[in-house]
C-alpha cells in the first residue's frame, strides 16, 4: 500500500489522538527509518527517548530472541528466572535496593504516587487521607486520571475531571515557591529534572541541589522522573546526576525497554520501597520474562559508560551548531547532552511547520507548545549524522 492508503486506514479506524506527521514507518535500523515508498529518514525523535540505543540494536534484539524461544510471560503468581537479575543491577545502577517493574512510565509515574502516600501514613504518620505530594508547573508525567489532575496543560485536562486531589502544583526552577509549598502533610516533591514535553526546558542551576537539600530538610521524598532524561539521553546515567543530586525514587521507562518491549520501573532505598506489601501493588506483565531480558540487557549497555560518554560529547556538538542558529531563525536553544528544545521564531513558522519541512528534506522531529521542536537523535548516532540535522534544521529556518 502507498503512504496514503496506511494513513486513510489509520484515520478510518484508529482513534485520533494523536496528529502525526505524514510518514508511514516500514524498517528501520540504528538511527535511521524507511518509509513504505523507500525513502530513509534520519530518526531525530528517536521515540521520545524510548529509543536511546536505536532501532532494532543487535545486542537487544539478540536478547529478545533468545527469550521468545524460552519464555515470555509467566505473570508475578510465579518466580522467573529473567526478574531476579535485572532488578539487582538496575538497583546498582541506580544506586538503590529495590525495584518494582511495570511497564509504561505512567503506570511507574502512579505507582511512585502510591509508594509516597504508603511511606507519608506508615513513616512520616501524617493523618490518614491528608497526605499532599508538590509538582512542577508545565509539567508531564503521564495521561492517566491522576496524572492529569496536576496537569497544566489544559489540552491534557479539559473534559477529564473530577480530578484527583492531594496536589499542589508550584512553577518549575523556583526553589521559593517549593519550599513555601511543603508542609509537614507533604509526602514528596515530584520534578522531571529535565522537562522534556515543555520543550527540553532546563532548571537553574542548583535547583535539583535546592530541592534535594529541602527534602533531606523536611522528611520529604525527592521523586525524580527521568523516564525521559534518564538512561543516558543527557550524557550521564540520569539527568539527576548533572547536579550531583540523589533523589530517593527514581521512575524510569522509555529507554528501559530497548525500543522492544514496554518496561518501566520504580528504584528506590529498601526503607522507603518496603511499605509495598503483596496486594497493594501489581501488574500482569510487570516484571515479565521477555521485559526482564531485555531491561537487563539494556542495564549492561549502560553500564559501560560508553552511550553516556556519547551522549556527551555529541550533546556539546549538537548544541555548538544549535547555538550557531539563534537569531538567525531561532530564537533559543537548551540542550542536555544529546537532546534540543529550539524555538524557532513564530514569525517565521511553526514548530509543526518546522517538522514538516525537516520531513520533506528527510529529517523525522517533533513540535511541542506551538513554536518549539524537540531534538532526540539515538545515542548511536555518528557525529556527521548530528551535522546532517543540524545542516537541514539551517537549510529550513533560513527558507532555503
């Protein structure tokens, strides 16, 4: 079928919730997809860091094999031999000492919720149903019910409510405001220290230390959600790490996976993770064998240092030739390693437009929040590919 025929099937019966942008994806591998008419296209979305290690990465690909000849779902009424492992050095990677897996980063976003309102009541003892937990401003974490109800993004939360209570929503980077907002029924402090929906937008410096320090201060539980910064994307392990900070739960997904299989999950200290009791918390496919393999294998990837290390030096690339372009068509640029918000001026188009000029000329991006793109190129990507997007972005704002 022609790209036309896939995209009038899907708008035929696939609901609309999403706007993507004109190309049907056949095969891809590492940093590169092709569509059903052949032609290729540099990934720089790289599926909203779900695809860290690119497409199809052999050693990845290699494992999910191996286990689909053995087992792939044995539910958590029974012990596999995949869990084990994968959670003891996802643990060491993260310095903690316990995890539980699930597998969508909402699902480990709200299992971080619950796992804060257990440890407020059975530790901290606020009064029953009292428990409040802080978040930022413009920020995102997921699209469930309570997810939403700390949304504020009104695209996210109109003609969703009645919302979830216990929220008090403060605007991102202002440590003053955080520190107004804690109470002694504050059970955690959750952030993204890196937004990434909003636009790859950065906090101040000292911030992620400022709350750390707040949290350490007022018996509160530092929530990190590097489901997005984590795993690599910002040239160390977490984006968290920037800062020299260590939160006390961290929630993870997208790169967990290996771009394979859905795998989240939450890491935190033994002391904090054991109010978690059988019936409190589960899943079906939480901590299944084929997610295990492949989240074990993507923890030895990472524990080599080396995307890390790519992430970095490419980060310091990408943002040199990024940088290069303000005012010229741009009018901001933050990255964190190998990954971009850009502001394109709205006068000259929009962040939709953008894409689909990048599109045409064989680049794959993604607009947010009107006049903002988001760059993600895949952890594998070689320093001419990063020149490449960085030569076509150039090529687009200037009209040529």
């Amino acid at each position: 079928m022609s790209t036309h025929e896939h995209i009038d099937l899907v708008n035929r019966y696939a609901a609309h919730n999403y706007h993507p942008l004109p190309v049907v994806v056949a095969s891809a591998e590492g940093a590169w997809v092709t569509d059903v008419e052949g032609r290729r296209y540099l990934d720089c979305l790289a599926g909203y860091s779900a695809l860290n290690f690119g497409h199809r990465h052999p050693e990845l690909v290699r494992v999910a094999h191996e286990q689909l000849d053995r087992a792939t779902l044995t539910s958590r009424a029974f012990h596999n031999d995949q869990l084990g492992p994968f959670c003891r050095d996802l643990a060491a990677l993260a310095g903690m000492d316990v995890v539980l897996p699930m597998n969508t980063g909402a699902e480990a976003v709200e299992t971080a919720l619950k796992l804060a309102r257990k440890w407020a009541y059975e530790v901290k003892k606020v009064p029953a149903d009292q428990a409040t937990i802080v978040v930022a401003s413009d920020n995102f974490h997921g699209r469930t019910i309570t997810i939403v109800s700390f949304s504020t993004d009104p695209v996210a939360r109109e003609g969703f409510g009645p919302f979830t209570p216990g929220f008090v929503v403060v605007p991102y980077g202002d440590l003053d405001a955080m520190r107004a907002a804690v109470d002694d029924r504050t059970a955690a402090v959750l952030v993204e220290p890196v937004q990434g929906e909003a636009g790859v937008i950065v906090p101040p410096p000292g911030y992620l230390a400022g709350v750390r320090e707040l949290c350490t201060e007022r018996d509160v539980l530092f929530i990190a959600d590097e489901i997005q910064s984590g795993l690599g994307r910002t040239g160390t392990t977490f984006a968290s790490q920037l800062e020299g900070v260590v939160p006390d739960v961290y929630v993870l997904g997208k790169a967990l996976g290996g771009g394979i299989v859905p795998v989240s999950a939450v890491v935190s200290r033994r002391e904090v993770m054991e109010v978690i009791r059988p019936g409190n918390h589960g899943s079906t496919f939480g901590g299944n064998p084929l997610a295990a393999a492949v989240g074990h294998a993507v923890v030895r990837l990472l524990q080599t240092g080396e995307y890390q290390q790519r992430a970095k030096e490419l980060g310091e690339q990408l943002h040199e030739r990024l940088d290069a372009l303000v005012g010229r068509g741009v009018s901001a640029v933050r990255t964190r390693g190998l990954w971009a918000g850009v502001d394109i001026e709205p006068s000259l188009m929009s962040g939709r437009e953008a894409c689909e000029a990048l599109l045409a000329r064989g680049v794959l991006a993604k607009e947010t929040h009107g006049s903002t793109i988001r760059l993600a190129p895949p952890l594998v990507v070689t320093p001419g590919e990063v020149d490449l997007l960085c030569e076509e972005l150039t090529a687009v704002v200037a009209g040529r």
